[in-house]
C-alpha cells in the first residue's frame, strides 16, 4: 500500500516555508489544546468568574473568550487541517 505521506524536502525557499507553516500549525493546535485544557478545568461548572480572575478581563468576557476558544480549537482540529497534518506533518 502506498503511503499517504508527502515528505518535504526543504531545499527550496518555498518548501522551507512549507515545512515552517505545518510546524507552525502543529504548534498553535497544540497550544489550543492547552488553553482549552486549562480553561475547562478553571471554569468548572460555569465558573466565569474564576476564568476572568485568571485572564484578567470580566466573567461576560471569560464566558466569550471561553466560547471562542472552544470553536477555535474544533476548527483546528477540522478536516482539511488534520488532513495537512497528517499528510505533510
């Protein structure tokens, strides 16, 4: 079975860029995670409050950036992304 994996070799200026922007977006997925991560554990239940207390903005604003993040981190882990990730990755 042939492989799916397109390898990038980065002897070129565009493939060198390439090979920066998949790391890149492997990178800003991962930390996505870890703030989606530690924004469920510290709004427990609801806990907006807690949330603005540790960003440094109101609960109304904790409950957005909350909601933001979570569809933020759901589109970074959509289809097309994992497919680029996984195939050049």
């Amino acid at each position: 079975m042939a492989s799916a994996h397109i390898k990038i070799d980065q002897g070129t200026q565009h493939s060198a860029q390439l090979r920066k922007f998949v790391d890149d977006l492997y990178a800003v997925q991962d930390k996505a995670r870890r703030l989606k991560g530690t924004f469920d554990q510290v709004a427990l239940g609801g806990d907006w409050d807690a949330l603005g207390l540790l960003l440094g903005i109101t609960a109304a604003e904790a409950e957005t950036v909350y909601n933001l993040m979570g569809s933020v981190k759901t589109e970074l882990e959509a289809t097309f992304i994992t497919q680029v990730l996984g195939r050049l990755g």
